[in-house]
C-alpha cells in the first residue's frame, strides 16, 4: 500500500540514484520470542567491500508510533506505516525503509508491534526500519537493529525498542559504569557500540542518556512500563549534528482528515515524504532530545557556548598550552580509530586535513604494528581538476609523510563537464537548497563514491576552521571577542551546513566519516583559548604571511610528528579555500553559468511568488531551489541557509572577501606546488 503522488515519487526515485536491490527475507533468531514482534531481516549479499569481524553499525533510520500523549482518539487513526503491524510483516514499512538503503547497504531489518495497555490509555502501535553498514561482525544478528530488549529496573519491567545511527566512543566505559556504580545485571546481547544506549536508557531515562554519549548519534527509544502499562517516546541528536534525524506529524489515510495523531522519524527526508505533513516536519536541533511531552529540549549546554560572559582566559591561573592541545588532539584521533575494518582519511590537501594525517599515520603504523602481519599502506583520497590547489597539495603531503610506502594515495580527478547530469542526484541526497552548500557537494559526491570502493569509514579535517577562525573573512573581525562569538554562531550551523554535507555525500555511498576535529573535548578546549590567538592580519591574508587565517593551528602542528615528518610549507600555510574552490580554482564561475542559463528570466521576476520563504536572488539559487521542490514538496522551511547567502554576510562586521556567489578572488588559493604558480610565502 502507498500513500499518494509524493511516495510513488520517493520509491521510483531509486531506480535513478541505484537502488541496488532487496534478496529473500531470512528470520531473525536473535530476539526471544516475547519480544520478537514482527521481526525480520532482509540481507543484501551484493555488498562487495571486504567485511571483517565487527559490531558497530551505521546506518539510517525509520520509525513510527501513535501519539497517545497529545491526542486522545477512540482507536487508531489510518496510518499507513502502522497499519500492517499485525501481518507477517510490514510491507510498507519495509518498501520505505529501503528508500535510506544506500546509508546501510549491507542489510535491512523492519520490527513492529503493539505496546502499553487499553487500560491506562496508552495502547500504541510502533514500528521501526533500520538499514545497517556493517562495519563489524555482519553476520552477527545479534548486532542488527531495532534492538528489542526487556529490562527489570527497580522491580519493574521495561520493553525498549530502539533504532539508532552513529558511533559511540565511550560504550564500554558507559556499561563499566552501569555495572559497577548501578549494579546493573543485564548483560548485553551483542557488541554493538549501540545497543548501551538501551541499557543506559531503562535504567536512566532518555535525557542522561543523551547527555552520557560520546560520539556521533541520532536515535529514538520506544519503552514500556509493562507494571504501569505507560508508553514513552524519545528522540535526540549528537551535540554537533554530525548525524541527522527528522520527524513529523503522520498522514491519516482518511480522505476526508489530514493529520493523524502519530509521529514518524526518519534519518533523511525522503522517508518522510508521503508519510508526514510537509508543514509538520522538524529536524532535530544538533544536541537536542525530543519527546511528545515537552517537545524539543537543549541537553548540551557548555558554558564556552551557552554563555555570553564566557572568558576563562582572563584569570591568570587558567593556561593551555601548546603540548596540552596537540596530546589533546591525538586523543580525539585515537578515539576515531575505532574500527576492526580497513579505514581511510580524506586529504584535501588543506591544512586541516594535513594535520589529521600528520597525526593520524603514526598512530596507524603503530596500530598496525600491534596486530602483527603485513603493513598496509592507509588509503588516503583527494578530489580536484588537474593541477588545482588541493590536488597538487595533497600530492606534497603524502611526499612528505613517505609516500606509497605507507599511503596508498588515490586522486579523483574529474571535468566540469561531466557533473552537471549528477546536480539532480546530488540534490535528491543532499536534501538543501543552500547554494553554497551544493556547490562543495558536487566534488564531495565523488571524493566519497571513489572511496566507499575501498574502505567503509575515513577520517576528515571537517571542523578546524570553527574552532581556529579558518574563514577568510577573519580577517575583518573587529575585536577577539567578535571573533569569538563568530566562531560560536558558525559552529551552531555545523550540522546545518559542513556536517550536513558530510553525512550526506558520505553516506550516500554507504561510507561512514569521522570527525576528530569536532570532539566535544577537543572543542571546549580550544574555546577556552583566548581568541587573541586566533586574530586575522588583513596584511598578512594579502601577502601570504604568517599571521593570516588559521594561523595558531598552523604553529601548533609546524614542527614533525613523532615519525620526523612535517607538513610542506606551502601547504600549512596555503590560503583556505571552500571545497568547491580548492578542486579547482575556476570551478565555481563555470558551475553557475551552466545552471542559470537553465533559469529564465521570467522565472526569476516570480521567484518571490513561487518561493516566498528564502526567496532565490540568482539564477543558480533558483535552479537547485526548483529542484528541491520537486523531490521534497513543502519541506522549504526545514532547511536553515546562511543569513544573506553566504556564511561571511551574517558576521557581525562587513567583509568584501564573498559575495553570494563564492570567493571574489580565487588567486588567493594559489600555491608554489601548482604548475606555473609562483612562491609567495612570507615568514
């Protein structure tokens, strides 16, 4: 069964953006009997990647409940997505699952059922799809979600249904701590870095939950009071938003109502569509839970973010040093190094991304050293034209750091000409229509499709430029503090826009990216640094000096690594460039040629009639604006743009470096190591 024009739409769109198909059903045995529901597993065995011994699971997810706290009906409203739980299995439940198959290409599971009782009014049906990327121990059911676990808390019963996406750094530290400060005596069923939040959540509510995890997250917990018959619902996202969730309000199937009282979740819009009001849907705030009772609830809260008078810096006994942030650094490294399967970095040939390699290869030499065996050189990959800043940066780079003896360094170079037949693909997984935005996307789209031919997760240098003042227009800051309450605004956009991109373009291929820079730990030390040390020198932007953007990351990581090697200096020092700039110098003006003279001028006299929320003011922003509308109808309010078109137009000072269109002049992205370019650095 399909609900309307708008589902037909999403389904079909798979045969264009390669949907690779669905094999037999196979049941699970994973689930005692009591829990099981309507539980099954459908394998996908096309996945070629090599698949080691492993229990962490990314993936995206579909979820479904009616609402038995804000609306009080006599039976069950028509929702499509619930209707089928009392069959074998769920149909529909399982088509729209498949739509989000590319985040977990390795598998699908679908579960459904009814929980709480008629007796105390909160009786409600559930249901839940999750598409898995086996990163560990595919074959391993136990590991597969929904997890369906019963608890006993405090003498009661308690049934959690739970989906989740992302990774969590602390799951054996969060049971350690269940275990031997709770006393608690479940053990757990799997190794999923996952299935805690479970354990976690029944014993100690949705909110400390969230609060307790380190890592990239989004999940929802279904849970029943077995003895009290009650039924709670929870949702949340990781502090940065490196993983996305959605939710709204479900279509009732009855032609003569609109809104039925039951809510759906899902990781991307697309499942959404057809199944929700388009006016309803939210996407969960980064460090943000969601339950019907109190609705959307802020549970990360640092002091460096959260409050104005923030200035540790200003008593002198508060000190960070340079040791303290590069050991700090590592850390956050090391953590992401969590995998039992071949993984990778992106190397933009930026000074973020150099950095992370800088720090990363000998960590990987040692870890590879401690399994024994033969080394195998870390695969590492780049994106660009030829001869473009980034490529021929990131070719220094892997000089540096040894060459092919050690990375197994893959470049994707690619034509202007040949993207443009891929905007409507990239648009469908992207989900925006922030211009911006999709112009980095398009190069991101194949950096990621060639590298999810070779591992399944890579590292990236996303995040450095919030923290350390990257951006250009820096340089027009007009005191530390502005500067500071910059870098607080562009990091509450991270999951809007540079994370958004990164989950998306990545998993849109099935590859999971980790993101050091953005450690919540990492974070709240480099804001506790007197932003003094991030101040721009307009001069020193103009002359390639030092002093110019991103300079104290810079001096942090301008010595050699614990193996002697160093970053060349052409690239610590090389301008920042955005990543629909550094492929390709002229890149950007040949993009946005070709898709406004796809747009009339007639269409743009109506642009404010036809689209009067975020109204396009180019011919570009017309173009991937329109296209949205044809994929997600009614869901413009959703996307959250940069305040006049461009992340520097919402600083609180004027800067001439951007325009809506980019960059206005891309000879600051030149460096010495491109072809015919000439040496302009300045100590």
């Amino acid at each position: 069964m399909i609900l309307g024009k708008q589902v037909t739409t999403a389904l079909s769109f798979l045969s264009i953006v390669g949907n690779s198909g669905i094999a037999a059903f196979t049941p699970s045995s994973t689930h005692s009997a009591k829990n099981l529901a309507n539980h099954y597993v459908i394998e996908n065995p096309s996945s070629s990647r090599q698949q080691q011994a492993s229990h962490r699971l990314m993936c995206g997810l579909i979820a479904a409940i009616d609402d038995i706290w804000t609306s009080k009906t006599v039976g069950f409203d028509n929702i499509a997505l619930l209707n089928d739980n009392g069959n074998e299995k769920n149909q529909l439940l399982e088509e729209v699952t498949s739509i989000l198959e590319h985040r977990g290409p390795d598998g699908m599971t679908c579960s459904s059922g009814v929980i709480g009782q008629d007796e105390s009014g909160s009786k409600a049906r559930w249901a839940m799809g999750h598409t898995r990327l086996a990163i560990v121990d595919p074959n391993n059911r136990k590991a597969d979600m929904p997890f369906q676990l019963d608890f006993t808390v405090d003498g009661q019963t308690k049934k959690i249904k739970l989906a989740a996406n992302g990774e969590i750094y602390n799951h054996e530290q969060i049971y350690a701590d269940l275990v031997n400060r709770d006393g608690w005596d479940h053990d757990r069923i799997s190794g999923s870095d996952c299935e805690v939040i479970a354990h976690y959540f029944a014993k100690h509510g949705g909110p400390a939950t969230a609060s307790k995890l380190d890592g990239m997250f989004a999940f929802v917990v279904f849970e029943e009071n077995v003895e009290k018959g009650t039924v709670k619902a929870f949702a949340a996202r990781d502090p940065v938003g490196i993983k996305p969730l959605y939710f709204g309000r479900a279509i009732n199937a009855d032609p003569e109502k609109k809104v039925a009282s039951g809510f759906v979740f899902s990781s991307e819009l697309k499942g959404l569509v057809g199944h929700v009001v388009p006016e309803s849907v939210t996407a969960i705030p980064a460090g943000h839970y969601w339950t019907p009772e109190e609705g959307l609830v802020c549970f990360y809260n640092p002091d460096w973010l959260r409050k104005d008078d923030y200035a540790p810096w200003e008593d002198e006994d508060h000190q960070v040093t340079d040791d303290e942030i590069r050991e700090a650094f590592k850390k956050a490294i090391k953590k992401r190094m969590m995998a039992d399967v071949d993984y990778g970095f992106f190397l933009s040939g930026g000074v973020d991304s150099a950095v992370v390699s800088n720090v990363l290869l000998p960590l990987y030499k040692e870890a590879k050293l401690a399994e024994g065996g033969e080394y195998k050189p870390i695969p590492t990959f780049t994106v660009g034209m030829e001869n473009s800043p980034d490529v021929m940066a990131a070719k220094a780079v892997v000089k540096e750091l040894g060459g092919s003896k050690y990375i197994d360094h893959k470049i994707r170079n690619f034509t202007p000409e040949e993207v443009f037949d891929m905007i409507p693909k990239i648009i469908y997984h992207m989900e925006t229509y922030e211009a911006e935005l999709i112009r980095s996307s398009i190069p991101n789209w194949f950096l990621a499709e060639a590298a999810a031919k070779e591992v399944k997760m890579v590292l990236t240098g996303e995040g450095a430029d919030e923290l350390f003042a990257g951006y250009l227009y820096f340089k027009d800051a007009t005191s530390p503090m502005a500067l500071q309450n910059e870098l607080k605004r562009i990091y509450g956009m991270l999951g809007n826009i540079n994370l958004h991109r990164t989950d998306r373009m990545t998993m849109a291929h099935g590859l999971e990216a980790r993101v050091p820079f953005l450690d919540t730990e990492f974070t709240k030390l480099i804001m506790s640094v007197n932003p003094e040390k991030k101040m721009v020198d307009p001069e020193a932007v103009k002359n390639n000096a030092r002093g110019r953007e991103k300079t104290m990351l810079r001096e942090l990581f301008e010595g050699p690594n614990v193996d002697g090697h160093i970053i060349p200096e052409p690239v610590l020092w090389r301008a920042k460039a955005m990543q629909c700039e550094g492929v390709g110098e002229d890149w950007v003006s040949i993009l946005q040629r070709k898709v406004s003279s796809l747009v009339t001028d007639e269409e743009m006299e109506g642009a404010s009639e036809k689209f009067p929320l975020n109204t396009p003011h180019t011919k570009e922003e017309y173009y991937y604006r329109r296209m949205f509308e044809e994929y997600f109808p009614g869901m413009d309010h959703v996307i959250v743009p940069w305040e006049g078109g461009g992340r520097a137009m919402g600083a609180s000072w004027k800067s001439d470096m951007y325009t809506r269109e980019g960059l206005r002049n891309v000879d600051l992205l030149s460096h010495s190591l491109q072809d015919g370019k000439a040496k302009v650095m300045e100590k």
